[in-house]
C-alpha cells in the first residue's frame, strides 16, 4: 500500500523499528524509532514509539 501510494504521487512517511526496512523503502521519507528488533509477538514497545514519533512528526507541521 505504501509503495502504491508513493508510486501514485503521495508523500509518504515510514516510521520503523529499525533501518533498512521494506517499509522504509517503498516511502519518500523514513524514520528510525530506534525500538529495536521485536522479539515476541506482542509489538507494545514499537507500537507505543511509533505513536510518538508520529506526534513528533506532526509537531514539526506548521499550523
């Protein structure tokens, strides 16, 4: 979906665990949470960093 979107013209921001990153790839735009690889199938640490990191993101849009 991702690449889809970058592909059709969107600008696009991938958040991710770690770099590289398929993710990373398909977006114009990534950034490293620095979370780390998951280990366990619950995904609380990279779920909780990526919904800061969007509110950083979104702290820097002008208003």
């Amino acid at each position: 979906m991702a690449d889809a979107a970058t592909r059709a013209g969107a600008a696009s921001i991938a958040l991710t665990n770690t770099l590289p990153s398929p993710l990373a790839d398909a977006c114009n735009h990534s950034l490293d949470i620095l979370a780390g690889p998951e280990n366990a199938v619950a995904a609380t640490k990279s779920y909780v960093n990526s919904i800061v990191a969007g509110l950083a993101v979104l702290m820097t849009l002008p208003r």
